[in-house]
C-alpha cells in the first residue's frame, strides 16, 4: 500500500449559527446571567482572596486580570452598597439600565438608607417595600 487517498471535504462557512442547533445559553433563553451579577459576583470573590492573602493587594488583581487598576476599584467599589442590595443584583434577572456605570452614583452614598431608594428607582419598583437594615 505505497499509494495515497486523496480526501475531499465541501464545508460550508457562513456567519451565524445553523437554526438545528439549540440557542447558546447567552443568546437570550432566559438562563443568561446579567454582567452586573458577575460583577458582583467577581467582586466578592477578590475580596475573599484578599482577605485570605492568596492575592496580595488589588493591584496584583488588576495586573493577572489584565485591566487597569482604575477599572479594578471601579468593581470592587460594588461591594459597598447595602448587603441587601447586593444580594438582589446577584439574583435579579437581566434589567434594562441596571449596570455598573448607573449604579456608581449610588455606591457613592455612604449611607444604605440613601442608597434603597435610588436602587429601587434604577430597577423600577419604587412601591414595594425593601428590606430594613440589620
């Protein structure tokens, strides 16, 4: 068997996806999970790391995550909003207009109290009740 086969295969390259295949689980089922979520998600997962002293400080975070250090305390200032208000964003589904550049004048608000009502305003519920603080 000194001879070759020659194989020819037709593919077919096309932008999109082929409409027998599932839709991806970001590509609007309803499964996807909002960026702020990971945000926060990300955020207390640093923090943890900090804490711990697996990472030595949030400069090293930005360094090995390859975003500017700017860009780090921007998602690391999430986790001062109200516990509250935290855990609705990690469990909240997708919401137009709730992301981590509006939500930076409420971090800005020391006070948790001041900060309910402008989330509640962001997300649209202003008329239901929140939480109290512990």
């Amino acid at each position: 068997m000194s001879g070759s086969q020659e194989v020819t295969y037709a593919v077919a390259f096309r932008a999109g996806k082929r409409p027998d295949q599932p839709p991806l689980e970001s590509e609007g089922t309803g499964n996807s999970i909002p960026r702020i979520a990971r945000l926060m998600a990300l955020a207390i997962r640093f923090e943890g790391l900090v804490r711990a002293e697996r990472i030595r400080d949030y400069a090293e975070l930005a360094r090995r995550g390859r975003v500017t250090r700017a860009r780090m305390t921007q998602i690391m200032k999430l986790l001062d909003l109200a516990p509250d208000i935290q855990e609705q964003i990690l469990f909240l589904p997708p919401i137009h207009g709730l992301n981590e550049r509006n939500l930076r004048r409420i971090v800005s608000r020391i006070d948790w109290r001041e900060q309910r009502p402008l989330f509640q305003k962001i997300i649209g519920r202003r008329g239901q009740n929140h939480p109290r603080p512990i």
